[in-house]
C-alpha cells in the first residue's frame, strides 16, 4: 500500500483462525485454505496466513472419516482478522463453553466471526446470530428445520452465503469457496478473487444463489409442484388433509393429485409422509431430541405410529438408527485408546 506520498505502507496481514469440530467437511476445508494458498502464490508473497485449529490442539475426524492434524489448540491460537468455525453433524453436542465464549471473544475485539455448514449452530449458542434485530441466517439446507425448532428468532435463507460487516456465513460444500472469494475480494480486491476462481476452475457466484433449484424446468406445473412442497414442510407439526391444501392453492384437490403423480409418482399425502419422515431423519442424525419430540416435532400423534412407518421407510426404528449413528460417531472418538481398552 502506497500513502499520499508515495511511501511504502505496511499493512497487517488478514489472518485466518479454521475451527474444525468433530465431523467437520473436509471438503469445505480444503477449499477454503486452498484460496488463500493461490491468493498467496498467484500474489508471490503472504497476503494472507491461516492455522488450523481445534479445541484440544489434537487431530479431529472429519465427516468422510479421515483425521486431520491442526496447528494448535484454541488457548493458543494466533489472533486473528476471520475466524471460520468448520462444523457437520451433531452441531450442538460438542460445542464447549470454552469455544463459545472464544467465539465471543473474537467478535467482541472486531474480528469475523463465521460458520460453515452447521457453524450457525454455534454462532447462534455464542448470541452471534439468529437474533431478533439480526434474524438472517445460512446453514446447510438439510439442518434447517433442527436450526429453526431450537433457534425460533432466526431466519433462514435459501441461499449459499451471506457475508455483511463481521459476520460471515455458508451452507458449506462448494458454496464455502463461493464465500472464501467474497472474502478475499473484500481484502485484496476483485481481481485476485477472480484469479483464485479461475485457478480452481470455478466460477463465481452471487451470494443470492439458492442453495436447491433441484433442476425444475419452471413451467406452471413445477412452480405449483414446489408451492406444494414449500406448504408442507411449513406445516410438518400439523400436518394439513388434502382438501385444506388443495384450498391453500386454491387448486382443485383431483387436479392437485393428478400433477403431484405426474412430478412425483405418488399421491400428495405419500410424498407429505415422506417429508415429514425426512425431517425426522434429520432431527435424530443433528440433535438429541427425545423421539417423542420428534414424533411430535414432525406430525406423528403417537410415537409408535411414528416408530412404524420410520421403520417401513429406512429399515429400522428412530431409536436403532440414532443408535447405530452415534456408537460409529463415538467409535471415531480417540480409537488408539479404545484399541487398547479392546485388548
């Protein structure tokens, strides 16, 4: 940087702090230190610095089950200009006071504070989102309905990342690159972003961008088919009969079955059984809600009616597929020690 006469300006390099907890996307991870390792070698010098970090200073597994090393522990890390917390599954039942009150921390000396994937949990646990005066919120589109069952004062956006004065947040996946590249425009500028985007060969994309279009042709037919979808995922609690829908459309209730068939090859109600179903998987795979909050939380009067038709759609009860879910979850927990405690 050059001031007003011409004189050389050190400006402090942005540092990167990545949180990664337990169950993090690796490939969310490698996309986002990747742009900095081009903005750096594309700029032929450190622009930018990054650590990897978690809460231990120990290696962390993530979702695809491989382990990563970090650089250190949260205690120890540098501080930094972006801290990107890097969350998957179970968003909730490993954040510590300790990585809270960090995050905090950061937010309240002026740092971005921001999450990937299922960060927003976190950022909403730390009072960073999900606010009454600041409501936005982006997260994977698939833990949505957990994030609004436990966080109500948040809004959630069908779109891939939201970026504003010190708040940073992605759906994760190739959105995180998306995001990664706003945040370095912001930095260095447009041009060494849209040189990082054409080295990964990407093309950037507005943070606007919805999260699923699911390749509908939009002809009247498919706007109706995601009017349906949108009006039963909003009522899954409650769920609504096929008169009231139809009066919600204000279409005729034969018209409205003979479209669903055609776009979806069943009946309104099946496909209403299977979303419901879907938002119950999710609710048991991100948090731990007791089953019959579940069975509550998505229109099942009795938890045994729920246990039945759970079973006849994924092959085993909500409570075995919790089960199974968290003894694979827990055996990824510290294994040389459990290989011992085997022996």
């Amino acid at each position: 940087m050059i001031n007003q006469f011409g004189e050389a300006i050190n400006k402090p390099t942005p540092h990167f702090n990545f949180l990664l907890q337990p169950e993090f996307p690796l490939n969310a991870l490698i996309l986002a230190s990747d742009a900095l390792r081009i903005a750096n070698q594309n700029s032929g010098q450190s622009v930018f610095s990054w650590s990897f970090v978690s809460e231990t200073g120990e290696a962390v597994r993530a979702s695809n089950g491989m382990w990563f090393g970090v650089d250190c522990a949260i205690q120890d890390m540098r501080v930094g200009t972006v801290y990107l917390l890097f969350e998957g599954n179970l968003p909730t039942k490993k954040n510590s006071s300790k990585l809270l009150g960090q995050l905090r921390q950061a937010a309240r000396f002026g740092a971005m504070v921001g999450g990937v994937d299922t960060g927003a949990f976190a950022l909403a646990q730390a009072g960073l989102i999900a606010r009454e005066n600041d409501p936005e919120v982006v997260l994977h589109w698939e833990a949505v309905p957990t994030f609004q069952e436990r966080f109500p004062a948040g809004r959630s956006l069908n779109q891939i990342f939201i970026v504003s004065d010190k708040r940073a947040q992605c759906a994760g996946g190739v959105a995180t690159l998306d995001m990664m590249l706003e945040l370095i425009s912001r930095f260095e500028g447009e041009a060494l972003a849209n040189e990082i985007a054409n080295a990964l060969v990407h093309t950037r994309r507005l943070a606007s961008v919805k999260q699923r279009t699911d390749g509908l042709i939009e002809t009247e037919q498919s706007s109706l088919a995601g009017r349906l979808i949108a009006l039963m995922e909003k009522n899954r609690d409650f769920p609504l009969s096929l008169p009231e829908i139809a009066d919600e459309l204000r279409i005729p209730a034969r018209t409205l079955s003979h479209i669903c068939n055609q776009v979806f090859g069943e009946s309104p109600m099946r496909v209403y059984l299977r979303i419901r179903l879907q938002a119950a998987r999710n609710f048991l795979f991100y948090e731990e809600f007791s089953i019959k909050d579940v069975s509550n939380a998505c229109g099942f009067s009795y938890p045994a009616i729920f246990s039945r038709v759970f079973r006849a759609q994924f092959g085993q009860t909500p409570r075995e597929f919790r089960a199974r879910l968290r003894t694979s979850q827990n055996l990824a927990i510290r294994p040389e020690i459990r290989r011992l405690i085997a022996r």
